[in-house]
C-alpha cells in the first residue's frame, strides 16, 4: 500500500530522533529556566497593580505560561527546517526525486515521529512543573473545551510543521535560511502568546493579530483551554485557524514546486 512507506520513513525517524532523547530531555528541562523569571516578573507585575489584570490574576497568570509551555513542547517543529535545507543543499532530495514519494509527506512523517519522542522524553520535567503549581491549575468542566482545544492544538501543530517546511524551502534560492528564519520566528515569538497573552492588549491591536497566522500557532489553543474564547469569538477562532491551515499548506506547496523547478534549472 502507498501509506506503507510512510509508515516505514515514520518508523526510521522514530529510531533516529530516540538516539537524541538526553539531549531534548535536557534541552526541555533547561527551557524551562525562563519560567523562574516569568514567575518572579508577573508576581511583581500583580504585587504592584494588585487585584488582576484584564481577567488575569496571579495565579491564572502562572497557569498560561504553564499551559503554553505544554503546548509549545506538543507542536513545535525541532530541527526540522534545518534538516530540510540540508537536504536540499547538500543534494540529498535528489535520491527522493526518483522515488514515488512526496516529500512533503516524507518530511511530514519525520516531523511526527520527532514529536512522538520529543514528548514522551520531555512530559516528565513539565509534568513536575504542573505538580509544584497545582494550586493554579483548574481543569475545564466542559468536555467540549477539552474537544476544541485539541483540534485547534491539532491544526496550531501542522500550520507550524507547514511554515517551518516553506520556510526550509528557501535554501532552493539561498545556501542560508538562519536569518529569515529567526526573524519569522521573533514575530511567532511575541505575536504568538509566549511573550504575555495576547488577550492583555488592547482591542485594536488584538482585532489585528486575531487575523494574523501566529496568533493560531500557540495561544489560540491555550485561550480556548483557559475558557477565555467561547461561544461566536470560538467559532470565529477555529474558523480563521482553517483558512490559515489551508493557506499554509497550499503555501509549503507551492514553495517547494516552485524551489523544485529552479533547483533543477540549474542543474541540481
């Protein structure tokens, strides 16, 4: 069957990506160095202003971070550009040209595997972050909240795998993607939610960054966890998640027909 090799490339990436797990495990517990100082800044924040803060107190606060901290580990690629403008500047796509293979499928096979490890070896740090915060932590009531934010995590994981993919395939053009891709993701950075909640600015500003890809890439699925998107603005939300999952794909698509047709115009 057509899916069997999929299935195959899925399996040799999940041997690959386990050879690394002390380094994602450390790399995991590391990252959550900065939680130290978003803990210490926000009870400062609070302990000046008192009372909340659009919504927000001290401990809801806490739990956001927590909570995008989780998600951030659940469905952001690792590597995975890197490992495609190698791919493509070192000449290596040229052996998976001459198979019936789509590459984008390869590469989406990859990127699953390395997820499937990379949050099975990184669950336990974050897990003991949720343990020593559990005075914040308030679960959802409704089962339909735990259903909304799974799918709108779901579509935030392959709008990233599809923005990372179009983004590798700039080295067709360029021998390196660093600076454009540490730009991109400055913006996903501070528009995305894991700077401060989206929802603590200003209506103006949030009507435009809710029409922005990065807004869906992290916080959408947090708010909708959190409660705070219900009702039409939920709709509204995991609408325009769509229509960006569908731009992004068709981008990562077009990207790489486009990259194709001049790396074989030159003669790669």
């Amino acid at each position: 069957m057509k899916i069997d090799k999929y299935v195959s490339v899925f399996n040799i990436g999940l041997q690959n990506t386990f050879v690394y797990r002390w380094n994602y495990f450390l790399r995991a517990l590391f990252g959550l160095i900065p939680l130290a100082g978003t803990v210490f800044l926000w009870s400062a924040i609070f302990k000046e202003r008192g009372g909340s803060l659009h919504g927000y107190d001290y401990g809801s606060m806490i739990y956001y971070y927590l909570l995008t901290i989780l998600v951030s580990n659940l469905v952001t690629p690792t590597e995975d550009e890197w490992q495609i403008a190698a791919d493509i500047r070192e000449g290596q796509i040229n052996s998976l040209l001459t198979k019936p293979m789509s590459y984008l499928a390869y590469r989406f096979s990859i990127f699953m595997s390395g997820r499937l490890v990379y949050t099975f070896v990184t669950l336990p740090p974050i897990a003991l972050i949720f343990i020593y915060f559990r005075h914040y932590i308030a679960l959802p009531d409704r089962v339909m909240t735990y259903l909304f934010a799974c799918i709108s995590m779901v579509m935030a994981a392959l709008m990233q795998f599809f923005i990372t993919y179009s983004l590798a395939m700039m080295a067709f053009w360029i021998l390196e993607i660093s600076t454009i891709v540490f730009i991109v993701y400055s913006f996903e950075y501070f528009l995305g939610g894991q700077m401060f909640p989206i929802d603590i600015m200003p209506n103006a500003v949030q009507a435009v960054m809710k029409w922005l890809p990065f807004y869906y890439e992290l916080f959408c699925p947090v708010a909708i966890f959190l409660g705070r998107l219900e009702g039409a603005a939920l709709v509204q939300a995991l609408a325009i998640q769509t229509g960006w999952l569908l731009l992004t794909w068709a981008g990562a698509r077009a990207m790489w027909k486009r990259g194709l047709g001049h790396y074989q115009a030159v003669g790669g």
